[in-house]
C-alpha cells in the first residue's frame, strides 16, 4: 500500500467490531499483518481465539470487565494507558499493515485517556499502515482527520426483546 488509510466506524448500532474483523480477515487472506487493539474489553469475545486460526494476525485486550454501568476504576485508566502506549509504539513501526483500534472511542469518551494523546498518536503513525477506529461516540475531531467514516445506525435489534449476546454472533 502506498498510504494508510484512517477509518471510524462508529454509531450506535452494531457491527463496528464486526466490520473491523471482517476487513481484517480480507488483509490477512491478502497476506497482510494485522494488529487488533481492543480498549475496554476485557472478556474472552469468540475473536480472541482468532490467533488460532488466522497466521499474521494479533488482537491484544486492553481492559479487564466491563464497566459500562458504572465508572471506571483506576485499574480500568491503567490498562486503557498500558494499550494506548502499545498502540502508539506499533503504529510507529513497520511491523503491520492494517491496525485497529477497537472501541477506542469508547475509551476517549469515558475519558480513560485524552483526546489530544490519540490525534498526537495519529499523527505520528508510519505512513504506510492503515488504521481503523471503532466504537460509538466518535468525537468530531477524529471524523475531521478521518479518510472514510461509517455511522452505523440500529433500525431495529433484538436485545430489545431480551435475546442476550449469543457466543459467536455478539460474543
């Protein structure tokens, strides 16, 4: 690739990480490396497992439980800092060709590190590596330097009628 692309994928409906997962099944099938940073989370989603199946690809969890409901904990700002410096180190290098950012903003917006840390990061990623950034709440600053955003929007879901994530479809 002559340059790397920024890509948000962001909104309130689902499919961010989805989508995220899928281009990054397209690189690594196109014999590209791939770093999978995943802020917040904590769990072992079903994609963590992926590193069995999928040779030139590394997801890496930068959160312990979710804490959605209710303010993060110290230990959830350390671990969110510890992944935000690993990604800007490897966004530095040359050792990937695609990297994401999983539900960075999710990060940026329960204000587990600032704003101005994630465009310096940005700005001093290698040239080469394209980069996507997923989570709700995009903030307009990270639309404005971004080359291609998509807003997923729910219409309708079935969590609203109780069906709980299903291990290999929303987990």
């Amino acid at each position: 690739m002559d340059k790397g692309y920024i890509h948000i994928y962001t909104g309130n409906g689902k499919g961010k990480t989805t989508a995220a997962l899928g281009l990054s099944l397209r690189a690594v099938c196109a014999g590209k490396k791939v770093f999978f940073g995943q802020f917040v989370k904590g769990m072992k989603y079903s994609e963590t497992k992926s590193v069995e199946y999928l040779p030139n690809f590394e997801i890496e969890q930068f959160g312990r439980t979710c804490f959605i409901d209710k303010e993060p904990e110290k230990e959830d700002i350390e671990c969110a800092k510890v992944g935000l410096e690993k990604c800007r180190e490897t966004l530095e290098k040359d050792d990937y060709d695609l990297v994401v950012l999983d539900e960075l903003t999710i990060a940026l917006y329960y204000k587990l590190f600032s704003l101005e840390k994630v465009l310096e990061m940005i700005e001093n990623k290698n040239k080469n590596i394209e980069l996507v950034i997923t989570g709700r709440y995009a903030p307009d600053k990270l639309i404005e330097i971004a080359d291609l955003v998509t807003e997923m929007k729910e219409i309708k879901h079935y969590y609203n009628n109780g069906v709980k994530a299903r291990k290999g479809i929303e987990s």
